[in-house]
C-alpha cells in the first residue's frame, strides 16, 4: 500500500481535528495550507503548515497542489478542505484535482443549490425537511416589509451566503443577529450592505430555547452518494464571542432516529458525495427539528464524530478503495467533546440535567478534547504550552461575555 498522505485545506480547529483523525488511525503527518498561521495548527508535530497567499484564488490552489502532487507523486493523496471558502474552491477545480487527489465533494450544479440559504431552504421545502419560518431579503426590496413578516419580533438577521459575507468586513460584524425592532433590523440590514455584501438577506423566526437547544449532524456520503456515516450532536455550550457565536465547544452525541433518517434519505436523494454538516434546532413548542443551515464540509467541531467511533479519515481511505460495502455507521453511543475547560461548560451551561450527563460520561472516561492530543503534546513544551494558555483565555472570554 502507497504511503497515505492528508493534505488540508485550512489551518483552524476542524484542520487540527483531520489532521489527529489521519494520525490517530494511520500513524501520518498531514500538510497543511492557508493564508494565515493560525495557532491551532501551529507547532504541532502531526501537521506541516505553509503558508500561502491568495490561496482563495482558483488558479493558486490549482497550482499550489499541483505543485504538491508531482512532488509526492509515489504517494497516496488526500484532499480535505476545512472552511467554506476552501470547500467552494475544491468544488470548482474539482476535474482538474482529481487527477492528483482522492476527496468526495457534491457537484458544482448541486452546490450552488445549497450553499446559498435561501436556495437551501427551497430544498428542504420540496423534500419536506422542516425549517423556521424565513423571508429572504434582497437590496431591491423596501425597507417596509421589515414591518410586515409573517413571524413577529425579535427576529433572526442572517447572509444567505457567509462566504461572500466574510469578505466584507466591518466593525461589529457577527455571524448572526438579533433584531428586537424593525428600525434595529432596517439598521442592521444597511450595514451589512454598506460594507459590500451583494447577496440576499436572509429573516427568520426566532425559535425559543437556549444553547441546548441546538443540535449539529455530520455525515459522509460516498462516492456511489450513499451515506455511510452519521452522527448527531447536542450542542451543551457555543462560543459567546461576537465572531464566534454558532461555533460550538461543547458537545454530546446522541442518536435521534426519525430526523437521522430524514436527512441520509435527503442527502441520497439529491446524488451528494462527501461531507456534509447540518446545523439544527429543537423547537420545543412543536416537538420537532428545524434546520438552520448545511455546511458543505465537516465542521469546526468535527473530532466529536471521530472520537465516538467513527474515524473521519478512515473513512475516506476506505471509500476511496472501496472498501466501504454499503455499510452504513449510524452513531449511538454517547461521547462527551469539549474545547473549553469543562468548569467553564458547567458553569455556563443553562441545561443541568445535560451538565449531569456530561460529568457523568466525564467520569466513565468517555470524553475528550481536541488539540489535547498526548502523541503532539509530548515532548513538544511549545505545543503543550500553546494548548494551555489556548484554554485558560477561554475564562477571560466568558468573563468578558457570559
């Protein structure tokens, strides 16, 4: 068998999670490529990091990897974007990627169908997957129907399309909003435009409940576009940081059979190949799931998929040699992921019948972290220093933010 050799897109927490996944099952180091160091990547044995420019641009990625592939051209080598903007990219040069690098992505025509929420949400109604009321708002509407949605107030603010909204940039910038009023979403909405975002707007019912509330589901459709693996999360704690809330930091699986099967028949139906992300949640009025968005990729949070048995990076080196046999891993054994201290998730966290489970799979060992991995941590003072200080500015963070 060829040497395997990971080569990822990114250098953030969900890069780090591909890279121990690729170590954990096959002993390998993982290169790495971004535009900027980032510290969850950095001085780690089991990731080689380099730093490009434009990497974003088409044309660059192309070369960059063809310039790696023909160097490692005896080996045997696998393709894993870790941000939306890297997974766009590979969907678009996918012909000319595929001739160096085995990875599993939708088509470009399906993409396009998902990637936009508003287009998403088409989708689910027409597969029947429930979602919360939505208006979608684009630059030529009047500010005047902000005063005439069929949901009421406070609302949901959000971009139908985050890649193009991250290149636009501004002061107080978030990945979601509030809007109590409808003057506060009319501001809201100007600002978001005014800094160069050209997409639509997407409005939409605000769901009560807290954090707990949120659920996350990964899967991974093959390359015959069957999913072979599955694994549903309930989200016990998010990040409160302006810029980071939606990411989760805390996590426990659990198996939720009707919208499980829901979402691998939709995936099947619709041809999807690779790793898909869904962010959910409860709405406890009416008992039932609602689907908040799709990520055309593994998440941030992806190592709690790995950690409750099904190892993402097996799973690609058996799909690409066919070795999958149709079998399909659904989890359903809980596992307790964090990458936060676990006296900042007790503190925080609103839910105390989940905070007891969660000591409690604490307790049995069937828990774990991230970027605490003991084969990078050892011997390594720089690495394991970076992973200390990395947990201890989580205190000043939920100080600062609650």
């Amino acid at each position: 068998m060829k040497k395997i050799t990971p080569v990822l897109l990114g250098a953030d927490l969900n890069c780090y999670s591909v890279a121990r996944a690729f170590h954990e099952a096959y002993g390998v180091r993982s290169h790495a490529f971004g535009k900027y160091r980032v510290g969850e990547s950095a001085h780690s044995k089991i990731i080689k990091f380099y730093k490009t420019e434009h990497l974003e641009n088409n044309a660059v990625l192309c070369k960059t990897l063809e310039r790696f592939a023909r160097k490692h051209g005896s080996e045997e080598l696998y393709l894993v974007p870790c941000t939306d903007e890297y997974a766009e990219a590979v969907i678009n040069c996918a012909d000319f990627l595929r001739k160096y690098y085995f990875f599993s992505c939708p088509s470009k025509n399906l993409a396009e169908k998902l990637i936009s929420k508003d287009a998403f949400y088409k989708m689910c109604a027409a597969h029947g997957l429930p979602f919360p009321k939505t208006e979608v708002f684009c630059s030529s509407r009047p500010f005047s129907v902000l005063k005439a949605l069929p949901f009421p107030y406070p609302i949901i603010i959000k971009p139908s399309s985050s890649i193009e909204y991250w290149r636009a940039p501004f002061d107080g910038m978030k990945k979601v909003y509030i809007a109590h009023t409808p003057e506060e979403a009319e501001s809201i909405i100007k600002k978001i435009f005014a800094a160069g975002y050209k997409n639509s707007i997407i409005l939409q019912e605000l769901i009560e409940g807290g954090e707990s509330d949120m659920y996350v589901f990964t899967a991974y459709s093959d390359k015959n576009a069957k999913v072979c693996a599955a694994s549903m999360g309930h989200v016990l704690l998010g990040e409160h940081t302006p810029k980071g809330l939606g990411n989760h930091v805390a996590i426990i699986t659990e198996y939720h059979e009707e919208i499980t099967q829901k979402l691998c028949s939709f995936l099947e139906s619709i041809g999807y190949r690779g790793f898909s992300n869904f962010d959910i949640i409860f709405d406890r009025k009416e008992g039932a799931f609602k689907l908040l968005e799709i990520n055309l990729r593994q998440g941030r949070s992806n190592y709690y998929v790995t950690a409750s048995g099904a190892n993402i990076a097996r799973i690609l080196v058996c799909d690409r040699h066919g070795s999958l046999n149709g079998a399909r891993y659904i989890c359903r054994e809980s596992f307790f992921w964090h990458t936060v201290p676990k006296s900042i998730i007790y503190k925080y966290i609103a839910d105390k019948e989940l905070e007891a489970k969660a000591r409690a799979l604490d307790a049995r060992g069937k828990s774990g972290t991230s970027l605490f991995y003991a084969k990078d941590l050892c011997f390594n003072p720089v690495r394991a220093a970076y992973a200390l200080i990395h947990n201890l500015r989580y205190f000043g963070k939920y100080k600062i933010y609650g």
